[in-house]
C-alpha cells in the first residue's frame, strides 16, 4: 500500500518535467511567483489602510 501511495506521488512529481532538476526550476519559479504576487498584496493592503486611516 506504502510503495502504491509512493509511485503515485512521484508520478504526479515528476508528471510535467523529467528530471529532478526540472523539478527544482519548476519550485524556484513557482516560489519566485507567490514571493512577487504576496509583495504586491502586501503592499497594495498597506496603502489601502494607510488610505482609510489618514485624517
């Protein structure tokens, strides 16, 4: 049942590149992405309350 669960997980893993190091390129950009795209959030949140908090 372990080894079932495993080789699903890693087909899935390894499904959209074929290499370990495509793999890693694949987290580096993704991680890259929602680092950028929180940023943004986190700074359009900041303006929206300094907006509603100003006299």
């Amino acid at each position: 049942m372990f080894k079932s669960i495993l080789l699903v997980i890693l087909i899935i893993l390894f499904q959209g590149c074929a290499t370990w190091s495509g793999v890693k390129q694949d987290s580096k950009t993704a991680w890259k992405a929602t680092k950028d795209t929180s940023s943004e959030a986190y700074q359009g949140v900041k303006k929206s309350i300094h907006e509603a908090t100003a006299d």
